[in-house]
C-alpha cells in the first residue's frame, strides 16, 4: 500500500497505537519488532480489542483485508509521520541536548499555550518510535508543534529532523551523556549539531544559549538567530537569589520581569529562558509568560522538591550524566538549605569512562561536607571511598526505611535505570 492510500485510512481513523495493552477502538495499530518482541503475533489481538486496522509485515498474519501488509512497520509508521507533518504550514520548533531538553518543551509548551493551539511531546516520547507518534498526534487545528529529540548515536538526530521538518530548533547543551555511543565530547556536539545542519541547509531558526560558546561556533553560517543568556544576548537575565525556588529576572529591550519558578536548581536558568526567548519571539505577551512558567510544576522526577515528614526532598531522578551530575551537587551544596544529605545512583552509558567518571564524582562529593551520602549502583562499587554504598536502590531504600532522617535537606539524583526514586518512596510521611 502507498503512503497516500495509508494516509486516507488514517484521516477516518487519526488514532494510532503501538502497543495493544492501551489500544481504543477505531485505532490504527501499528506492529512494531523489536529485539524481544514482534507485534505482528498480536495483529489477531488488535482486530478483537477493536483496531480499525492493523499494519503489520509478516505474511503470515494477513487475516483479512483490515491487515494493511508493508515491507517494514517502523519505516510505514515514519512514513505516515512524515507525510502528515507536510500538511502543516506552521512553526515546528525541534528540541534536543544532553541536559534540560524536556524540561525546557515542557516550559516552552506551557508559554505557548497561553497564545496558541499548541501540540508537544509527550513525556519523553522522543526516539524513533516517538517522534513519529507525537507527530501523528497533531490535529489540523495546530499552531505550533514542540518535537523533542533525543538521541544516544550519530545520525539519529539527522533522521529525526528528515522525518519532523522542523522550522526552528534548540539545542539545550553539549554534556558528556551517552558517551558510550557518541565516543567523546565532539562526538556529542557532532551529533547534537544535526539539528543545526538541518536548519542550517533548511534556512530554518535557531535559539541560541549565549552563555555557551560552543554553540556559537556549532551553529556557524545559520542565518537567522535568536540569542538568549546571561549577558550579550537578545532576551538577557539573571538569576536572583531567594529560598530554594529558582527566582530570574529577565531584562530586555522590551520586558522587565521576575520569574519565581517552581524550579529547583541554578541549572534550570536555560530552560528559563529558552522559553522567554522563544515566548517572546512569537509575540506571547510578557503576561502569560509569566503565568506560564510560574504555574509550571515539575511532576516527573525532575528538579521536584517534596516534603516527606520534616525532610525537604529534591527529586531529580530521571536523567543523570556527568555534567548534569555535577550541576545538581555544586548547587545543592552551595545552597542554603540545611542537614544535606546526598543520595546518588549510577550513571548509565558511560562506557570505558565509566570508572573515571564516578571517581571524579566521588572526588567532587568530597569536597564538601554532608550529614549523610549514600551511592547506589555497581558503577561505584570501585569507587565509593567511605561512604555508604548499595549494590541497587531496593537495598538502599531498606536502609533508609531503617535509618529515618529528621530535618534534613536531600538530593535524590541517578539515572533513570538506577530507579533512586524507590529511596523517596522509603521515607515516612509522617512529621
């Protein structure tokens, strides 16, 4: 079947789904492999739950003429995703970095809500499969689309961008995340920087992190370019410090404003202001900006503050690498919050570095003094020095059921594979 024809079947049933534990009716189910899984075993399944159809790519699972039969499901499903972005002539703004990209869509999507029909990422739908089902899911009353991209290889960004199109783009920052598949630091900038090229080829847009001088010279020859950042930028602010909540004070030609965020960190001033710049660019009053991101609350295990009995907790859970780990530590430390306890897990991906990046972290840890740490991981298993350590975070979270702190000030940080949100779920609630 050509794309066009796939294309019709979808406009009278716009619902696509790849999974069939969460398929409705009248969905299109699409029969995605994998390395452990072939959907096409569940193409009956869908049939029965309701599917409209099913595209799968094994002969052998045609039922019956609701069996759309392709060559490959995955190339079908960012086929469909492509020739449906070309029926929009609106902005298409792509997102990626190693650190904050979903953070700032999520800030940004909120600022442009105030002003537009908006449609975005959802969670962190943002690989191969994802990109595509954020796309599919963009009804033709859209004015903006917000496309998270990340990436753990070359060309991955590339072929994103073929599929989505975007129009404008951002690259959040260049950090040592995935270093086991992008191989270096210029490995990662290689990748990332994808985006750029795209646009660069495209004429498309670009936001810019002045305060990142690597991306000055990453987005070289793009034309058109709008500057954010501390200082020599077109949307310029400052963090102002008050409590534990990111406050910033934007300073424009145009805008003077404080924000005070709900956010937990200094590192969270780029987001910040990715999504002033970005508001402002398309004209969202200064108003709903404002509105926008002081209402934004992180629910996602990301720079999260909780309160769990007399324990103020930062839960920043989802991601870790060793530039975002470093970020969170300093921060903490520096902050002026009181009785800190750093609770970390491993870093994934990391590669041969994998040693000499959790070294260098315990080596930073040691440079200030805690009321408690404990490390969680076999990534520190070499490495922990004296403080406490945990083979997992069932182990660690038994501990701490155990061993209850009372008034203290924690970070909880690992990556999302060290599931350290088992520690905070381990603390009493009680006062």
């Amino acid at each position: 079947m050509e794309i066009s024809e796939l294309y019709r079947l979808y406009l009278r049933y716009p619902s696509v789904q790849t999974d069939t534990r969460k398929l409705k009716k009248n969905d299109i189910f699409f029969a995605l492999k994998g390395g452990n899984f072939n959907g096409n075993y569940f193409a009956a399944q869908a049939l029965e739950t309701g599917a409209a159809y099913c595209v799968i790519d094994e002969k052998a699972y045609l039922i019956d003429d609701r069996c759309i039969l392709v060559k490959d499901v995955l190339t079908a499903l960012q086929q469909l995703a492509n020739f449906h972005r070309k029926q929009f002539k609106i902005p298409f703004l792509a997102i990626t970095g190693s650190n904050g990209k979903t953070t700032t869509k999520e800030l940004i999507t909120a600022v442009l809500k105030q002003q537009f029909v908006t449609y975005a990422t959802e969670g962190n739908l943002n690989n191969h499969i994802g990109v595509p089902l954020t796309l599919l899911k963009i009804k033709k009353d859209a004015e903006m689309a917000v496309i998270e991209m990340g990436a753990n290889h070359q060309k991955e960004i590339a072929s994103y961008c073929e599929i989505a199109m975007p129009t404008h783009g951002i690259i959040t920052n260049c950090g040592k995340a995935h270093i086991e598949g992008f191989g270096s630091i210029e490995g990662v900038r290689k990748a990332k920087g994808e985006l750029y090229d795209y646009l660069r080829v495209h004429d498309g847009d670009i936001f810019r992190n002045s305060d990142l001088d690597y991306l000055e010279q990453m987005a070289n020859a793009i034309k058109k370019q709008i500057t954010y950042g501390s200082a020599n930028a077109q949307y310029n602010g400052r963090i102002q410090r008050n409590g534990i909540f990111l406050e910033v004070s934007v300073d424009t030609a145009s805008v003077e404003m404080t924000l005070k965020t709900q956010l937990v960190g200094d590192y969270n001033f780029p987001n910040v202001m990715a999504a002033v710049a970005v508001g402002l660019h398309f004209a969202v009053t200064a108003a709903k900006i404002k509105n926008a991101i002081e209402n934004y609350n992180p629910d996602n295990s990301r720079s999260q503050l909780l309160q769990k009995g007399s324990n103020k907790i930062i839960l920043d859970a989802y991601n870790a690498n060793p530039t975002s780990m470093q970020a969170a530590i300093i921060n903490f430390a520096n902050s002026s919050m009181e009785n800190k306890m750093l609770w970390l897990g491993g870093m994934k991906e990391m590669g041969d570095e994998e040693e000499n990046e959790h070294r260098e972290l315990v080596t930073l840890i040691s440079g200030y003094s805690w009321a408690n740490v404990i490390l969680v991981g076999q990534e520190f298993k070499k490495v922990h020095a004296h403080y406490l350590w945990f083979e997992n975070s069932e182990q660690a979270a038994q501990y701490v059921r155990t061993h209850q702190p009372e008034n203290s000030s924690i970070l909880i940080k690992g990556s999302r594979g060290s599931k350290m949100e088992k520690l905070a779920d381990a603390l009493t609630t009680k006062a």
